[in-house]
C-alpha cells in the first residue's frame, strides 16, 4: 500500500511533516498514530500500511521538532510536550475531520502518544484509543530493576545537555532523535502531576480537556516494559476520568516472545499476532485479552 506525503498545518503557522496510507475499499475509520517521545514517524510506517490493508486510513505524522517536521536547527527552540498535544494533535485531528468527514476517529498512541490527545481542544471526536506503554515518565514509576539508570541517563544527563547545547543531541548519543530543549526539559522535570508548572487557570483547563474526551480507551502494556508499569499507566489514565479505560498488562509470551519491552510491538514480527489481536479493539472495542485485564 503505497503512502501519500501530507502536510499539516498547526494553528501557530507551524508545519508538520507526515503520510497518509489510504484504504482502498470503503474504510472503517481513520486512525492517527502518535509517536513515542524521540520516535520518528516512520518507525510506525508498516504498522500503518498494515492498518491501510485491513480496512482503515491511516495517518503517520512527526511531532513539530522531530524528523520531517524538524527545523533546520533546534538549538534555542522551545517546543514542548504540551505544544505536540496542544497544537500538533489538535491540527491533524483537524485534518481528518476535513479529508474523512464520515469516518470515525481512532487513535494509536505509543508512549507519550498515547497521553497527548487530552491535551487537544478537539480530543472529544476520538471514539476509540488503543494506547501501548502509555505514560509521562515519572521516575519513580519506572521498573525498579532500571529506575536508578534511568533516573540518571533521562532526568540528569539528558537535561544538562540541554541546557548547555539548547537542545538534546540524542542521536549522536544513540539515545533515540535529538529532542527541542522544552520536550527534554518537560520530560526530565515534569514531577508527579502533568500540569506542575501551570498557573491555577491553565491547569484547570487542561484538566477540563482531559475530562471531556469520552473515547473507549483500551491502555496495553507488556511485564518487561520498563516505562509503563501499571503505577506508571495508572498514573496516565487518571487524567481521563470521563472516559471508560480497560488496562492490559500482557506477558512477552502473549506476543510470541521470551523479550517484548517499550518499543518491540510496533516491530512487523508481529502482523501475525499482536497487530492482528489489535484490529479487534480497533473494529468493535472488544479486548483481545481480557484475561490480562488488571484494576
């Protein structure tokens, strides 16, 4: 299935980079994939194409500040978490109500991708989330095993080189992309509440945004993903308190491996079996593994 490069246009001027993968025959939905924190795009592209040939248009898109949506530097730039939710989601929303005006929303959010949308004004047209290793890196919710590691690569290192170099070097570092020194910086010190940092009115607005998206969430996790743990999907879905949320924590072997972590379901190993097991939720909102159903 062959892609369509688009681009997308925020309400701030800021353009973004993407493709659309377009269903052939009559679609069920449209279903936008948001990335991981430091993932470009095209990590996500055969899942997508995957999607186009089971009956779905699909939206790929990098973040304002991430691969084709990167400027030509990010040293000083101060794009944010906040402004990928804001202003990035909320514009592709935006174009797909404009291209599929009849089609249903989905979304597929992997990590952070899968907190951003409550963050968007236009977030209450989402009808159906399915979200893998969703959550905001809060340290002390990482796997015990990793959490002093972690602890020092992500909430040390990674801001102290942004703020000496303005930015995050991430890829000469083989730490995922390079990131804008307000992603890096919102990761590294953002504490236990999304919205530390707010004045009291922005958050209770992003708050009331949060509650108003009424979508079935479907909220998935692997054993040996060091991120999300349930204290760390907990912690997410909290904020999405008028919507209905069924929290899954699979075992490696569920996916046909001994190792799965934050990033291995997205690998197309798995269009035989996760990928498929996910069109289930993605077509009825059935869960596909109840019995891994925690809370």
């Amino acid at each position: 299935m062959d892609a369509e490069e688009i681009e997308i246009s925020c309400a701030d001027g800021i353009r973004l980079g993407g493709h659309l993968w377009p269903c052939r025959e009559p679609a069920t939905a449209v279903v936008i994939i948001n990335a991981a924190t430091g993932v470009a795009a095209r990590f996500y592209h055969a899942y997508a194409r995957f999607l186009a040939a089971h009956g779905f248009h699909a939206i790929t898109y990098d973040y304002r500040g991430i691969g084709q949506s990167r400027p030509e530097t990010l040293k000083g730039v101060a794009f944010r978490w906040r402004d990928w939710g804001e202003r990035d989601f909320d514009a592709v929303l935006q174009f797909a109500a404009e291209h599929f005006p009849q089609s249903p929303v989905l979304v597929v959010g992997h990590s952070i991708g899968g907190f951003l949308p409550g963050y968007a004004a236009r977030a209450p047209r989402i009808r159906r989330m399915l979200t893998i290793g969703a959550q905001y890196a809060y340290w002390p919710d990482y796997r015990p095993a990793k959490r002093l590691r972690y602890l020092l690569k992500w909430h040390l290192v990674m801001p102290a080189l942004a703020m000496t170099l303005g930015y995050f070097p991430g890829r000469r570092l083989g730490w995922l992309e390079d990131l804008p020194k307000g992603v890096a910086l919102e990761w590294a010190f953002r504490g236990r509440r999304i919205e530390r940092g707010y004045t009291p009115h922005e958050a209770s607005d992003l708050r009331s945004r949060f509650s108003a998206v009424a979508a079935e969430i479907l909220a998935v996790s692997v054993t040996d993903d060091d991120f999300a743990t349930p204290s760390a999907m907990r912690r997410a879905a909290s904020y999405y308190d008028g919507a209905t949320v069924e929290k899954v924590m699979l075992k490696p072997e569920d996916a046909g491996g001994s190792e799965i972590g934050h990033f291995d379901l997205f690998r197309s190993r798995h269009e035989n079996g996760f990928w498929l097991d996910t069109l289930l939720w993605l077509r009825e909102g059935v869960n596909p593994w109840p019995h891994r159903r925690f809370d």
